[in-house]
C-alpha cells in the first residue's frame, strides 16, 4: 500500500489520502471481502461461494442451506462455510443475513486474528459502529439480532462479549458493502472490506468502487479471491488529496441525499457540491423553449404532476403490470414534458423506466428514443465518468442498435465502452461486452456505409443469435445497485 495512507480528515474522523499522484482508471487497491454472505431472499439462487447467479444449484448435503455451482465451488467455500454449516444444523434453520455475517467475521477473526491480510489498513475494532445514534426501532432490532446470534454461536467455539458482539453488528450494519451478480445488475449479498471501509463519502468524489468476480478459473484457484473491489480513480488525483466516493446516488436533490447519509451513515454531508447546492436547479429546472421559459407556478405544477405519476408507475411496476406502467409513463410525459427540463429528475426517472420496460416488451423504437433523451439528461448532471452514466449509455447503445440506428448506436456504445474502461476496468464482464458490441457494431457501421441492403439482411441474423443481456425483466423498484452500502430496511 505505497500510494496511500491514513490520515485525519478534518471533520470526517479517519480517512484515505493519496500519496502520490494518480489518472482516471487507475486501481488504488484492490481488496478480498473479510467475510461475504448471500442475501436471505437469495439464498437459493445465488451461489454461496462466487457469488454467480446460475440457473441450477447444487445445496450442501449437511445443512441444506448453502448452495454451490458445483463441488470446485463448493470446496474454495468450504473454509468458511464449515462453522456454519454444523451452527446452522445445530439451530436449525439459517439465521438471518447479518446474523450470518456477524458470525462468518467472527469465526474468521477468531481462527486468523483482527488482521488477516498485510494489507489490511485497519482492524474491525476500530472502525465505528454508531450503535448510540440507532434510533429505538433499530436498537430493538439489533437486542433480537443478538439474542439470536447467542443462540446460534456454538458454546464449544471462543465466547465473545456482548458489547463485542454488538459492536460487529453496527460495524456490519454502516459498513456492509453491496455485493452485486457477476454482471453488475442486481444486488445479491453483503460483505465487509475492511479498508473500503476507510474511505470517506463525497456527493461528487474522485473514485468508485466496483466489485470484480474476476475469471471463472481464478475464482477457482484462490480462496477468497473471488470478492474482491477495486477502488478506481474517476480523474485525476493529486498527492495529499483525500480519496473519497459516493455513498448515495447523485441523481438526489441535496436535501434528499443529506437525509439519506444522515439516517443510514449517521454524518452531515458537507461537500461543495452539499453546501453550495450545486445543479439543484438544474434537476427541478423547466424546459426553454426559443429563449422562453415556463413560469414557477408551471414548473411546480408539473413536478407535483409528474412526482404523484411516479409513485403510480412504481405501484405498477411492482405489480409486473408493465402495460400499466407504459400507459402512466407515456401519459405523464406527453404532460410535462414541453415544461419540464431535461435535467428534471423525474422526467428522468419517467424517461429511464419507459426505456427500460419497452425494451423488454420489444418496442425497440420508443426504447431508443427514451433511453438517448435520459442519456442526454445524465450527461449534464452526472461526473464524466460516473459509473451509472456509463450503464445508461450502454443501454442507450444497445436500444438504438436493435432499432437499426446503427450510427447512433455506435457511438453511445463506445461512450459507455470509455467511461467503463475507468470505472469497471478492461477485465469486467461488462466491459469485455461492451468491448465486443463495439467491435461489432464498429463493422456493421462500415457495411452499412457500404451497402445499406447487406447491411440490414446481416443485422437480422446477428441480432436473432445475440441474446440481448441487458434486456432483463425490468428489476423491481431501485433494487437496483444505487447505494453503495447495504441496510437492513
Ligand atoms: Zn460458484
Ligand atoms: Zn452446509
Ligand atoms: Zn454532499
């Protein structure tokens, strides 16, 4: 760890700082998870070792909860699994998540000691656990946790104190990181990296973090290597400044995301980007039209408008009844869209779901269309390479190509190629996607130039064989993967 160190924040408590200088996309550390575990809703589908999401799972023989891709799997979990998996036998049934990450720690803590890697920076007993700032619901939450964990911890293993016990659960319960599937998308479990942990917040940071599976037969080979982050530079990074990154999703109005760091993170955010309210305007704005803008009293009839039509698509969208959610959403911007900006956050959010459930139901065209304004909208609020823009523009790319606009279609998706490159990194699953629709469409491109006929007759076959990855079933409400730190809701 030559490049970075320890230092007081001023007003933060301990913090990183860079000791030398850095570029976009480098890799400050890179970071093994201490201990990670499958979330309880998942725990049959997501494989307890890697992490992958695979359509069979094999189930541990012993206590029929963990469940692997395969016996490889099975062994490179099984260091970590062992405990557990007599505990879980012994209390008969699987604890909840963060009862089975308090233990998992504990037993790792217990075999390896606080430190468990020359590269580990702090100890978990150093870190805060904000137990004192849980408000009353929280803290009888955490009296049952414990209770249950003392009933689950074996008496044969090292007895740990209570005030132990509970500072684990509020070091885990602040700092549990979301752990997502190997393709980034969905959000499948939890896990504690205990240098991450060092790393202040910033609503407009200079890093990001992102989890890498790594190759399948890495994964394989090394224990524990398979969860691992990489802390990434977003720009450039001067010797002395403070590493930081965004615990919540810029896309929030200032006193929105203060609210939420102050209830999950316990602190009050003073970045410039907090203090000076930096583009609020810009994401309540009404929309010019040759110089001419809407007046206030338009502009706060159409946020409400729009904001009370937000939360009827979000009914909607749980529901799975997505012909609802089309006819609300397209409905809602006929509206306000001639009076809103393309910067207003909830046209953006109307303009990113239309997108997203319109590819899915095949109408490519409305898709496109919708996902290019939302990329436009991204662009001038979010950093350059803020990780969700590069994710936008991917499916920008991907809903213009399957339109046939192949020009368009190219060029966002080496936009999204570009800003990967520096958040994900060229080995991510994502990325090397991206890198091979880049290429593909880079020579579709040409032929289309060429010869508009083989063009399309070819564009037809590609696209039947090419299982389109990003057109999931749209995910429920923000399950998605915005905020970086896991909490119980
Ligand atoms: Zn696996
Ligand atoms: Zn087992
Ligand atoms: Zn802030």
């Amino acid at each position: 760890m030559e490049n970075i160190e320890i230092f007081d924040s001023p007003g933060k408590g301990r913090g990183l700082r860079a000791t030398k200088e850095m570029w976009a996309g480098d890799v400050i550390f890179a970071e093994p998870s201490l201990a990670a575990v499958v979330f309880d809703s998942l725990a049959e589908k997501i494989c307890h070792s890697c992490f992958r999401r695979q359509p069979k799972l094999q189930r541990c023989g012993q206590c029929k909860f963990a469940h692997y891709c395969d016996r490889t799997c099975q062994r490179a979990g099984w260091a970590e699994h062992r405990e557990e998996c007599s505990a879980i036998k012994a209390f008969g049934k699987a604890p909840n998540e963060s009862i089975r990450l308090v233990a998992r720690v504990m037993w790792r803590l217990d075999k390896e000691g606080s430190v468990v890697s020359d590269m580990q920076l702090t100890t978990l007993e150093e870190l805060e656990d904000h137990v004192t700032d849980m408000p009353e619901d929280e803290l009888k939450e955490l009296k049952v946790d414990i209770h249950n964990f003392l009933d689950y911890w074996p008496r044969t293993n090292k007895q740990h104190t209570v005030d132990d016990i509970s500072h684990l659960f509020g070091v885990v319960n602040c700092n549990g990181f979301t752990i997502s599937d190997q393709r980034g998308l969905q959000a499948v479990g939890v896990g504690i990296f205990p240098n991450l942990c060092l790393v202040n917040h910033d609503c407009w940071p200079n890093c990001t973090v992102i989890l890498n599976h790594g190759n399948q037969s890495a994964v394989n080979s090394m224990f524990h290597s398979q969860r691992r982050i990489e802390l990434r530079a977003l720009g450039k990074i001067s010797e002395g400044e403070e590493l930081t990154v965004a615990y919540v999703d810029f896309l929030n109005l200032t006193e929105e995301r203060q609210r939420q760091l102050k209830t999950q993170y316990f602190f009050d955010c003073t970045c410039e980007h907090c203090k000076n309210h930096i583009k609020d305007d810009l994401k309540l704005a009404g929309r010019e039209i040759d110089g001419v803008k809407p007046s206030e009293e338009q502009v706060k009839e159409a946020t409400d408008h729009c904001y009370k039509m937000l939360e009827k698509m979000d009914k909607a969208r749980l529901n799975g009844d997505y012909h609802e959610v089309v006819t609300t959403c397209r409905e809602c911007i006929e509206k306000t869209e001639p009076i809103l900006a393309d910067t207003h956050i909830y046209l953006l959010r109307m303009w990113s779901t239309l997108s997203e459930v319109q590819a899915y139901l095949q109408f490519f065209e409305d898709a496109a269309e919708y996902a290019r304004k939302m990329v436009d909208g991204y662009m001038k609020l979010y950093h350059p390479n803020n990780a969700a823009l590069g994710m936008a523009a991917m499916r920008a790319g991907v809903t213009h190509w399957q339109n046939g606009l192949i020009e368009v279609g190219h060029g966002m998706i080496c936009k999204a190629y570009a800003i990967l490159m520096v958040t994900h990194g060229p080995t991510h699953p994502i990325t090397k996607d991206l890198e091979e629709m880049r290429m593909q469409t880079e020579m579709e491109l040409r032929m289309f130039k060429q010869n508009e006929y083989v063009y399309h007759s070819m564009r037809e076959a590609a696209l039947k064989n090419r299982p389109m990855t990003m057109m999931n079933e749209p995910k429920s409400v923000e399950e998605g993967i915005k905020n970086l730190f896991h909490r119980k809701k």
